[in-house]
C-alpha cells in the first residue's frame, strides 16, 4: 500500500519560508494543506510535479498591493501569479474599495476605479463579494482612512470634525468586525494629509480590539521623514498595535543615504514596540502625477492620463513640450494622471531591503496604461538581481521576506510556511534562471524561472501559463484574532 495525495511534488530543494537552511524532499499535499514533507518516493499523487533541481518554496505573499479591483477585473492576477505570488495585501495607502459609493472618488482613490468600482456601503459586503467570486490567488483587505474620510467628511480639504472622527472610527470598527486585517492610511496624499495625528489615532482605535494592524503610507518619505516615522511610531504606541511602515524610502537626492538614519530610527523603535516595513526593489516610484515631485525627482514617466491619454510612457518634459506648456503647467493639464518617479538612491534601495524586518511588497499598480514594472518584476528582481546575482542575502533570507516574515507580520496564519498542516501555498522555481524581465520601457512581460505556482493545493500556473483555476480564499483576521505569534 502507498500513500495517496492529492498532489505530491517530488524532488524539490524546499526552502521552508523560516530561514531555515534548504533540504532536499518530496512534499505531499492533501485537502488543500502540506500533509507530508520528507522522502515520499512510494507514495503517489493524483496530481504529480517532479521539481527535480528546482527549489519549493512557500507561494510569496506581497505585502503591499492596489490589487483590489484586479481581484474581479483579471481573477487570473496574471502580473502576480506569474512571479510566484500567492496572496496579496490589498487596501493600501488609505485606499480601499469599501465602505464608500461613489461615481467619482478623488484621487488618490481614482488609482483603482473605472467609474464604477465604488460601489459597496459597507466592507461586509465587499469581503462577501471577495469570498463569492474567487480570484487565483489569497487576499486579506486593509480599510483605508481616505476611504473612510471620503464617506464620512462633508468636506475633505481639513481635519475631521468630532461627529466625522466618530463616524469613521464606527466605519473602521465595522470593517474590522466584517473581517479587516488592519487600516492603512495615506496622509502623504492631499485629502488624507489634512488629518491631525489625534484624528488617524481616533480612528483607529478599534485595531486593537481585532488584533489589527496600523499600516501607513506617511505623511513625508523626503526632507520631514524622521518627522514622519515619529508620528507613526506615536499613532502605534497610542492604540497599542503593530506598525507597517509601507514602501519605506527615501525620497530627493539632498535625502540620499538617510536610510542610514531611518533604519537606526526604525531598530530603536522596535525595542519598545513592534515595527515592520516593506519595501519594492527599484529606485523610481510611482503614484499619481504632482507639480511638487518634479524638483525631487531626475526623470518622470507619464504612466496614465485621462484627458491625454496619448501621453502615457512619455518624459513629463516631452510632454509638456509637446503641449507648450512648463512641467508645472503641463501636469494640471495632464491631470487626473499617474506617473513615475526617478527619486531614489540604489545604495538606500539595498540598505532597505537588507534590513531585518523587511518585507517584499510591490506596490504594484495593476490599471495604469504604462505601469511601473514593480508590478510585474519586484519578486523576480528580488531573487534574481538582488540575491542572486549581487548576493545582498542568501536565498533563504530572501523567500523569508516573502513569505514567513510577512505571514508574522500581518497575522496570517497557517501561511507563508512549508511545514505540515499549513495551507499548500507552494511556489517552484528554477534559483539559476529566476529573473526580472519587465522594464519601464516594456512593463507587461513575465518573469523568468517560475515553474508551478499552487494556490490551497490547488495549481495555477504552469510553464508560464495560467490553468484558468480560482482556488484563492479570503484570509480573514477573524479566524487569527487574539493568537498573535
Ligand atoms: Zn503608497
Ligand atoms: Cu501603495
């Protein structure tokens, strides 16, 4: 007699997402959870992959993504299942689909709508239409403050009133109860930037009675950054939760070389209160389109543009020459737009990324005409241009920060580990040829290595195609509320 799996993977170096050294096994999967890892050489599977010289690795999770749209517009997630990704982190920088109903938010929020997006009263409803129509890969939602604001301010361009500050707190409670991990806030863009520190702290309050997380795209990522990351470390401390500093970097080149400074910031702060932050592996930026990044930044891609959208993969300076206009002048014309910003320094970039509690978040902006190839390559980048060919880590440090640091951090549980009874989220990827291949001139193109990506045991992606399965679930805070690890 032999064992039976549903699925058994023979052959693989496994890379377990703990930083534990990689062992040669066989790893079995059965109802949609890692039975077995070991020497499986008389057992069978229904379904059977020999990833003879290949590693296995827990399926990557981003931590930071805009894919809340994408989830029910492309259920493939081609831009992430394609680089190994097996569970997004949607709801960033303040922007969340739910609760709000609205034809035409204001930007930032316009970074995930087509008109039509905004459509769910209350994050209940949104996480059961998550649940109902299932996209290839996991997700578990943050409610964003500028959501929040957007439904509960009469007017945005101040801070909150007691009655508003009250309303978004109840809002924010609701999305936590419905199954929210956490609450992101974006005070770095101009509807949110006018929230006092006691307002994001009122608001969110509630975190701490789900076992949230306070995730925060801050107010300055240039010449106030300290400023910025004390106010996060205080909205922390005040409601008693984790912090996630997202996409950390440092912005303008009178800035280049303080990631010296903010990291110390960060390892001091982590002594007395739990700090995280991600962070995506390019040097360029990108968000929507503003007059004050263009003395910060050397170079700046038009990545979308409503009222032009012929401009979109040009130089902001081509296209305002080819309007006639100056840069400033040129980016009202253009707006409502995105683009991208060449504003960071490498040497930061690896600092970053070499820094203990560094996670790997692409910051991906999955609706943008000529997208930043973050979206595409930031998995890939890591592991292939960063670990392996300019060995800023070993490669299980690398998957660490992919996989079983960002499970921890976000409270996920029973994911982003290859160990028995965890979820089968598997990557397989060749470690010789994994590679980035999206470029800013080309930002749409697969990377390179990926074998087999299996989502709940389920494959779905294959020699560079996607099986057409949805076995991605929603991961719920509910179900790890009060067993922080
Ligand atoms: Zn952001
Ligand atoms: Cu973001």
């Amino acid at each position: 007699m032999s064992l039976r799996y549903d699925l058994l993977i023979r052959n693989a170096l496994v890379i377990d997402g703990t930083r534990r050294p990689r062992f040669a096994g066989d790893i079995g999967v059965r109802d949609a959870r890692i039975a077995d890892i070991g020497l499986l050489a008389h057992a069978r599977g229904a379904v059977e992959i020999d990833a003879h010289g290949k590693i296995a690795a827990p399926g990557f999770i981003d931590a930071h993504t805009h894919d809340d749209r994408l989830l029910g517009s492309d259920p493939a997630m081609t831009p992430k299942v394609s680089q190994g990704v097996t569970s997004v982190i949607i709801g960033n920088c303040g922007i969340s689909l739910a609760p709000l109903v609205s034809a035409s938010p204001p930007a930032p929020l316009d970074l995930i709508d087509d008109g039509g997006a905004f459509r769910f009263a209350d994050f209940a409803s949104f996480l059961e239409e998550l649940e109902s129509r299932p996209a290839a890969t996991n997700v578990a939602a943050l409610v964003g403050h500028t959501t929040l604001r957007v439904a509960s301010m009469s007017r945005l361009e101040r801070a909150a009133t007691p009655a508003e500050t009250k309303r978004m707190q109840a809002l924010a409670r609701a999305a936590l109860a419905a199954g929210a991990i956490g609450l992101s806030t974006g005070t770095y863009y101009p509807p949110a930037a006018h929230a006092t520190t006691e307002e994001i702290i009122a608001v969110a309050r509630p975190l701490k009675d789900y076992g949230g997380r306070y995730v925060t795209h801050m107010r300055h990522e240039d010449d106030r950054i300290a400023e910025a990351m004390e106010e996060t470390f205080r909205i922390g401390r005040e409601v008693g939760v984790p912090v996630v500093i997202s996409h950390h970097k440092v912005v303008g080149a009178r800035n280049h070389g303080r990631s010296v400074e903010t990291l110390a910031l960060l390892a001091r702060a982590g002594k007395r209160q739990s700090v995280c932050l991600d962070c995506y592996p390019y040097t360029a930026s990108s968000t929507v389109l503003r007059a004050d990044r263009i003395a910060l930044s050397s170079r700046i891609l038009i990545t979308w543009s409503r009222p032009h959208p012929e401009c979109a993969g040009m130089e902001l300076a081509q296209a305002a020459e080819r309007l006639g206009l100056s840069q400033e002048d040129a980016v009202s014309r253009l707006s409502p737009a995105g683009a991208i910003y060449f504003s960071m320094d490498e040497a930061d970039v690896q600092r970053i990324l070499q820094f203990d509690e560094t996670m790997i978040g692409s910051d991906g902006l999955p609706h943008d005409q000529k997208p930043h190839p973050r979206l595409w390559g930031t998995f890939a980048r890591v592991l292939g241009h960063y670990c392996r060919d300019l060995g800023l880590f070993p490669l299980e440090t690398a998957i660490y920060k992919m996989t079983g640091l960002t499970a921890r951090n976000f409270g996920l549980k029973e994911r982003g580990l290859l160990l028995p009874g965890c979820w089968a989220d598997i990557t397989i990827f060749d470690a010789g040829e994994i590679g980035d291949a999206a470029s800013f001139d080309k930002p749409a193109k697969l990377a390179r290595g990926i074998d087999s990506v299996i989502v709940n045991g389920i494959v779905v992606w294959r020699e560079g195609c996607s099986t057409g399965t949805r076995p991605g679930r929603l991961l719920r805070a509910g179900a790890q509320r009060g067993k922080e690890n």
